[in-house]
C-alpha cells in the first residue's frame, strides 16, 4: 500500500487482474468443452465460474508472494 493512502496502488492489484484474465481465458475453453461433450451449452456457465475461481487463487498467490519477497 502506498504510505499516503490507504488504497492499493496500480501494480499490488496488477496480479489479481492477470490471474482474473487467464481464469476467464482457460474457463471459456473449459465451459465451451463441457457444453460439446454434455450437448447443453447452458453448462458453459460452469466453466466460466471456474475458470474466475482459478484465475483468483493464482492471482492472489501471486499476490502474496510478491509481498514475501518485500518483507
């Protein structure tokens, strides 16, 4: 956090982004699999959730391990 302010500069919250754009990347791909094989493209839903939830953990890993490595 910047000493000024209480919020979160650009590059803190830079990670969480990135791990939210390939979640969203690798849950498409996920959800439009799912709707091939079930022959119901209403499951593609699952996908996309899925893909945020993994894009989330990486990023906030991320996110935490560049906080390690400050300390």
């Amino acid at each position: 956090m910047s000493s000024d302010s209480g919020k979160e500069s650009r590059q803190e919250t830079n990670y969480l982004g990135l791990g939210m754009g390939v979640g969203m990347l690798f849950g498409a791909a996920l959800g439009i699999v799912y709707g091939i094989v079930l022959d119901n493209m209403a499951f593609m839903s699952i996908g996309v959730g899925g893909g945020l939830a993994i894009g989330l953990s990486i990023g906030a890993g991320l996110e935490a391990r560049k906080k390690e490595k400050e300390q």
